[in-house]
C-alpha cells in the first residue's frame, strides 16, 4: 500500500492526496502552456511546482469593463508568443454563468491562435443533471453546453474535454466534431482510502439503484466480500420515502457513494434508512460538492446523520468553503488528474 500524505487546503481543512495515484506512465515529452481561470489558479501553480519541465503557467487577466463585460488579456502572448504551436491545458471552472462564458471567450481565443493541440480539464460538467426534458419548452441546458464545446474553432484534432464522474454517461455523445470527452472517475480515491488503515468502514451503499449500477463495479474487485446496500424511494400514500431495496447494513459502518451533491436530501434519508436498519455508522462519498443552499443540513453541529463527508476538490469554488471543524474530509484530485492526463 503506497503511503498516504495529509495536508491542509486553503481553508485549513483537510486535504487527502494519495502518493499510489502518482505521476507513473506520463510522457515526460509532452509539455504543456497552461492557462487558468481564477478558480483553477492554484492547481496551476501545483502543476508547475511538481514539474516545471512538463508544465508552464500564464496567469490571465479576468478584468471586467465598467459595464460589466468581460476584459479579458490571456497571458502567454505578449511579448513574446509561447502559446502559438504548444500543447495548450486549460483548467476550467464552470462554477456559473459569468464565468462559463468568460472562459468560452478565451477558449475561442486560444483555438484560433494556432495550438498544436488543446485540453480542457472540467472536471465538474454542471449541467450533465440537465441532460432531458420531460415537456416542451424546457431547455436541456447539458446539451447547450456540449455545442458550445463542438462549435469551438477546429485546432487540427477534437479539443479534449476531461470530464470526471458525469452524471449521465449518454452526455458525453453530445460532444461532436471539434470537442470530445474523455471520461475519468474519481472513485480510485475513495477506494485508497478504505484500504487505509485509519478507515473503518466496511460497506459500500447507494442513494438509488442508478448509482448501484453506475458505481458497483469499480467496488466489487477491491471489497468482493463487502456487503452491497441499496436505497430507493417507494410510495407512502402521497409521499415518497427512501428505504432500504436489498443488503442489510446491521452493525456495519457504511458509505454511501454517489457523483453528486445538490440539497443533499435523498442522501439524509439514505443514511436515516441505514441507521435505522442497524448500520453502525453512516459516511458519504460524493465527487462533486455542488451545495446551491449551504452544507448546514450535514453538519454534525445540526445533527447531520454523517460521520464524515468525503467530496473531491472538483469544484473548488465551493470545497474552499467548507469548514475544517467538521464532517467534511476533501481528496484530493490533483495526482488522478495528472494521471489521467495521458
């Protein structure tokens, strides 16, 4: 088992990278020009300090008109050009509409400035929740975004999207023409720190039986012995409950693992349906930490029903925040991306 090292992130809470998901494999001759938003600045400047031969970081100025819109002078050009001809990596973060779009400028930008290839890291897709309709006139805003991707100046070859645990796999086939997607999965790090010895858990559990069926597989390899709990939501008159629809939690520590949270609700009524059955004790796993109204609902100090809440650092916007007092423990991503980098 590889050691695993503790830090803590910019807000003082704790940060879990994992030494057996390293840098093994990387072609050492592909070097890259970065280019960041705001909220991916700090993941650049990692990137360049764990090797300054492989990656170069141009800070970029975000500016604002006084109107409001975007003035923007991407780094890297002037006064010398070391963008043109380069392997491009841009660190996005589509955190809300503003900066969707301001980023949309510069990726347009750089398509159009002659990269020999360009590799966009999204790990969080915030609109892969988005990706149907169930009446006219509503917009699948996932595929909005995807054509937005597809629409992006040719560069030679597809720009790539890296995207990790989408929250529907179907949206990757939205991506056409200029920008496809490579899938990654943020489970190998949760799967690490179970094989830790400071973990005690012993049970895998799932919100629905759509994340059983997405997520079960990468769990049975490691922990074939480990029971397998599934919740689901059945009628009760004229609400809709969570209950437990197979495997027995009784005295076991339990987490449960899913891509995504939103309010979290179905994931308290999860965890209140194991408890309730007997679970010992009751964890989440989410990679991507969304919270639209707050994380007060979890926190031990309000009765969250959770002994720890594992996200990633997928949406740093949001992971910056969260106290370092509490439930919340965030793994991190940076070794899994430059692993999967190529």
């Amino acid at each position: 088992m590889a050691p695993k090292k503790k830090s803590k992130g910019e807000n003082g809470i704790a940060v879990v990278t994992d030494n057996g998901v390293g840098m093994a494999g990387l072609d050492p001759s592909k070097a890259y020009q970065i280019i960041a938003h705001p909220a991916q600045e700090s993941l650049a400047k990692r990137m360049v300090a764990a090797d300054s031969k492989r990656f170069t970081y141009h800070p970029t100025s975000w500016g604002k008109f006084k109107d409001g819109t975007d003035n923007i002078e991407v780094g890297g050009f002037y006064p010398v050009n070391y963008i043109r001809g380069q392997h491009v990596l841009f660190l996005s973060s589509f955190h809300d509409n503003d900066a969707t779009l301001s980023q949309f400028h510069v990726l347009n930008m750089l398509c159009e400035s002659f990269v020999d290839s360009m590799t966009v890291i999204l790990a969080y897709y915030p609109t892969g929740t988005m990706e149907r309709v169930l009446r006219e006139g509503q917009v699948a805003t996932a595929s909005t975004l995807a054509r937005l991707f597809s629409n992006l100046p040719r560069v030679g070859k597809p720009v790539r999207v890296m995207v990790y645990d989408l929250h529907t796999l179907q949206n990757r086939f939205y991506l056409s023409g200029n920008a496809l997607a490579t899938l990654h999965t943020a489970i190998p790090l949760l799967i690490n720190y179970l094989n830790s010895p400071e973990s005690k858990i012993n049970a895998i559990a799932f919100p629905d039986e759509g994340a059983c069926k997405r997520f079960k597989g990468l769990f049975e390899p490691a922990f074939p012995n480990w029971e397998i709990v599934t919740c689901g939501k059945v009628r009760d008159g004229e609400k809709r409950i969570v209950t437990i629809q197979d495997g027995n939690p009784k005295g076991l520590h339990c987490v449960i693992v899913d891509d995504l949270v939103q309010t979290g609700g179905t994931l308290v009524e999860c965890a209140n349906a194991i408890k309730a059955a007997g679970g010992t004790s009751v964890s989440a796993f989410v990679t991507h930490a969304v919270f639209p109204t707050g994380w007060d609902r979890f926190s031990r100090s309000n009765g969250g029903p959770f002994e720890n809440f594992f996200v990633t650092n997928s949406n740093p916007t949001v992971t910056n925040r969260l106290p370092s007092d509490d439930c919340f423990r965030v793994l991190d991503l940076f070794d899994v991306v430059l692993r999967d980098l190529e």
